[in-house]
C-alpha cells in the first residue's frame, strides 16, 4: 500500500509541476503584459544612402523622444563605427517598444538589395542608420 501512496505522490507532483509551467508559460505570452524587457538600439555610419531611403535630421523632435537613440548616434560618429554596431541597451519595464517606435514614429527603410535595414540619419555631417536590433523578454527582474 505504501508504494501506491508514494506513486500517487509522484503522479500529482509531476500534474502540479506541468500545470505550474502551463501557467507561467501562458503568462509570458500574454500580449498586453508589461514586463521587464531588454531591447538594444545599434547606430552604423555609412557612406551612402539607398535609393528610396529618406534621410532624417538628428535634430527631430521624434527622433529625441526615442530613449537611447542619440547616445547610440553619437557612439557611431565618435568610433567611426563602420564595421560593427555601436548600440546602446535599455533595460526596463517596457524597453521592447523602442523597436515599435523606431519603426513607427520615423521613416524606417526596409532593404531589399542588400543595404541596412533602419532609419537613415543626417548627424553632424555624415549618415548613420539607426535601427532597434535586438531585444528579448527578460525572466527575473534587475536589481
């Protein structure tokens, strides 16, 4: 008898384990959910812009109101960043819809020959694609 008990035991842990993980997994789902979030804006010069691109002045009210996005700007025109990235990372509550903003608010170029993908910027003098290039859901919060 003992031995039932114990694998009656086992069976509600594993159901209570797989619905504990149902649950939370369902939870970081949930679209309307604010959480914790991560998300990296990247700033590259380039020498030339591509054919339907629009150029925008680093001096845009729309373009300030993006958080990080003059920080990752000037990085890439003070690093002549050519080669690599310069990016900058945010991580707070709702740090994932700077990638919505920087496609939604400024004239985002989609590339389809082989040109960067983002929003091509005027800053002091030279042109620097900006454009949000990563971001993840964070699981616990930072302290």
């Amino acid at each position: 008898m003992m031995f039932r008990g114990k694998g009656m035991a086992l069976s509600l842990l594993a159901v209570g384990t797989a619905a504990a993980a149902g649950y939370v997994l369902q939870t970081d789902r949930s679209p309307t959910e604010t959480g914790r979030s991560k998300a990296n804006l990247g700033a590259k010069v380039v020498d030339e812009v591509p054919e339907g691109a629009t150029v925008v002045d680093a001096s845009t009210r729309r373009l300030a109101e993006i958080p990080g996005a003059r920080r990752a700007l000037e990085r890439a025109v003070r690093n002549d960043a050519r080669e690599e990235w310069e990016h900058v990372t945010l991580e707070r509550d709702g740090a994932w819809s700077v990638v919505d903003t920087v496609r939604d608010s400024l004239p985002y170029y989609e590339a389809d020959r082989g040109e960067y993908n983002g929003v091509y910027v005027e800053h002091h003098g030279r042109i620097v694609v900006l454009d949000a290039i990563g971001w993840a859901r964070l699981e616990q919060p930072i302290h």
